[in-house]
C-alpha cells in the first residue's frame, strides 16, 4: 500500500526552536528528511501514473492507483507543512 501520513508526525503548532512532539532536534531533523524523502516518492509515483496513457490503455486499475498517490501526497504535504517545513 501507499505511505498513509495519519497521525505520524503529527505535532501541531509550535516555534522553529521546539523540538517536534517533544523530540530532540535531530530526531526532529530526521523526521522531516524522511517525510521529505516520502514527498519525492509519491511525487514520483504521481507522475508515473499521470503518464500511463500515454504507454498503456486508461482504465479503472491506473485512475485508482493516480487517485491513491495524490491522495497520499496531499497527506504528506499537510504532515509537512504541520511539522513546519
């Protein structure tokens, strides 16, 4: 399955000079690099499945797998962004 960003990472509101969740600064560090390096994945798999007409016929497998992916990356851009990156 995809990358599901529900409730990891979730932090809320804070100042650049907290840690996330009450995480030192370098497990808050590694966090957003792992989300980031996630963003890119999905990123890439969007773009995979935006292309597959143009390689095989449209169907119902390919608009539910695009829908998936950008569905996960609206996640991971909202988990980012509460985490402040």
């Amino acid at each position: 399955g995809l990358l599901r960003a529900g409730g990891h990472g979730d932090a809320g509101p804070r100042s650049r000079s907290k840690p996330i969740g009450g995480r030192k600064p370098g497990q808050a560090a590694a966090q957003l690099a792992h989300w980031r390096a996630a963003r890119t994945w999905l990123s890439q798999a969007l773009a995979v499945w935006d292309g597959w007409s143009q390689h095989g016929v449209s169907s119902v497998f390919n608009t539910t797998r695009r829908a998936q992916a950008a569905q996960a990356l609206a996640a991971c851009d909202a988990t980012l962004t509460k985490l402040g990156a």
